[in-house]
C-alpha cells in the first residue's frame, strides 16, 4: 500500500458518497459506507475518485479483492447501469458538479 499513489481526497470521497446517495452496487442507504476500490489495490487499483465508490459493509465483504465486474456477472447485478452511472459521478466530481 505505502509503494502505490493513493489520491482520493476527503472532499472527493464526500462528493462520491453524495452523489451515489448510498452502496453503489445495492443501493442501501441506511449504513456506514465503505471505500471499495472497484479494482483491488491486490490487484494494481488505488484508491483514486475513478476507482473508488461508496460500498455497504456486505457488498465490500463480498466483492473481497474481485474486480468488479466479474463480481458484478457472478452476482447477476446490472454491470452496464453501474458502469455508466460511475463514469457520469466520476466526471461530474472532477468538474465539481457534485
């Protein structure tokens, strides 16, 4: 962890939580969010805004070190839906829209 960049900022992970308004794979809103890299910093990911979402405790555990959308497959989840709902956040955190 200490050999690899991490840039996420506070103020982006509150942006990030705020505009997903919840887990961004099951979309519970009632719960401590997590950091979830959607690929593991096991597997070369970091924690960045393009690579982070907010994450329920059960989904996180789940996920484990899994790329997401492999997870996402196996979990029969809508992989495409989240796909382009996190590239919109993400663009809209890096311009401050969010």
């Amino acid at each position: 962890m200490a050999q690899v960049v991490h840039d996420l900022t506070d103020a982006q992970w509150v942006a990030l939580v705020g505009a997903w308004g919840g887990c961004a794979y099951c979309g519970v809103m009632d719960c401590q969010l997590q950091k979830d890299c959607m690929l593991p910093v096991s597997r070369g990911g970091r924690y960045t805004f393009t690579n982070v979402v907010p994450a329920c405790g059960a989904c996180n555990a789940s996920k484990c070190n899994a790329e997401v959308t492999v997870w996402m497959r196996r979990k029969k989840l809508d992989e495409r839906t989240f796909l382009r709902r996190q590239v919109e956040i993400a663009e809209a955190v890096a311009t401050g829209e969010r």
